[in-house]
C-alpha cells in the first residue's frame, strides 16, 4: 500500500503539492494553509518530501521518510485541538 495523503485531513499529496507550487509555500506555511500534518503529524515526512521532490505517492519503507521524521505528533498539535 502506498500512501499518497493525509488521512486526518483527507488531501491527497497531489492536492498538497498544487497549492504549495501555485502559492509557493514551504512546510510550515502549508501546514498553516491546509492544516496538513497538525493533527497526527504522520505524514509530515512525506510532506517534506513531496515538496523537496515533487512525487506524490510514497512506498512508507522508502527509507527517505525515515530520515525525514523530524516532526513528532506532540509537536504539531495546535493551540486549538482539544488535549
């Protein structure tokens, strides 16, 4: 299985990607824009990645998301989400 969005949000990566090209937005401004990757936090590695790279669909063993998983869901949570 591939992943190819984020689940908490229900945006795929291709969706993600159009927005952070058309508005030239890095990582934090699209979690910002989109609110990717602020509930759970996965997949912030392959956000990353997708906007490094431009792919939009990720094997989860590709060992670049490993190196990628700087993110930790505690870190993402937002002011606003309930604890």
């Amino acid at each position: 299985m591939r992943v190819d969005r984020c689940v908490c949000r229900d945006v795929s990566f291709a969706r993600l990607a159009e927005i952070a090209r058309s508005e030239r937005l890095d990582f934090d401004a699209l979690v910002q824009r989109t609110g990717c990757s602020s509930v759970c936090a996965l997949c912030g590695p392959y956000v990353r990645l997708m906007i490094r790279t431009g792919e939009t669909s990720f094997d989860p063993s590709d060992p670049r998301i490993a190196r990628d998983q700087q993110v930790l869901p505690s870190e993402a949570l937002n002011d606003d989400d309930p604890v």
